[in-house]
C-alpha cells in the first residue's frame, strides 16, 4: 500500500496485522524488499532519484537497545550495509 499527499510518499513494511505480528517482521529481508519496492514504484512515477527515509519500530528508534534490539539487529544492519554499497546517503546513529 502506497499512500501519499502529494509530496511525501509511504510504504509500510507491514499493513493490516496485529501489532505482535507486525514487530515479527521487521527484518532486514523485509525491510530491504520494501525499500526497493518504493525506490522502483518512484522512479516509475517519474521520481528520478528518489530520497528514502527508514523510520524506526520502537520509540526514539530503540534509544540504544532501552526499548527493543529491533533498529540495533534489523533496521541499522541493513542500512549500513546499503550504505556501503552506494545505495543509501545516511543512516541512523548507532
């Protein structure tokens, strides 16, 4: 599901499920699969270099493991590791 106003496009990893199931998802595979999913459906819609934001799962993003590993194990992994290979500009802090 894509929603958007205009200006800001979304894509969720998960939609319509329980919260405990949707926390069950946010693994990298998952998260990496919705990131070039919304990057492709951009550039479809004539975005030609779109700029992907990867919002945290827990409040203030984990706040160093405080509230989850989920940004620690999953979302930081993956966007270092995109990071390296050129497709992403930033990720979040350690």
């Amino acid at each position: 599901m894509l929603l958007t106003d205009g200006k800001v496009y979304v894509i969720h990893v998960s939609t319509h499920i329980s919260l405990r199931e949707a926390c069950d998802l946010v693994k990298k595979d998952r998260i990496l699969k919705t990131i070039r999913l919304i990057n492709d459906s951009l550039k479809m819609i004539g975005i030609k270099e779109p700029r992907i934001g990867v919002a945290g799962l827990n409040p203030h993003s984990g706040d160093g493991s405080l509230f989850g590993k989920e940004e620690e194990l999953e979302i930081a992994l993956l966007l270092k590791r995109l990071k390296r290979r050129n497709y992403c500009q930033r990720t979040i802090p350690s």
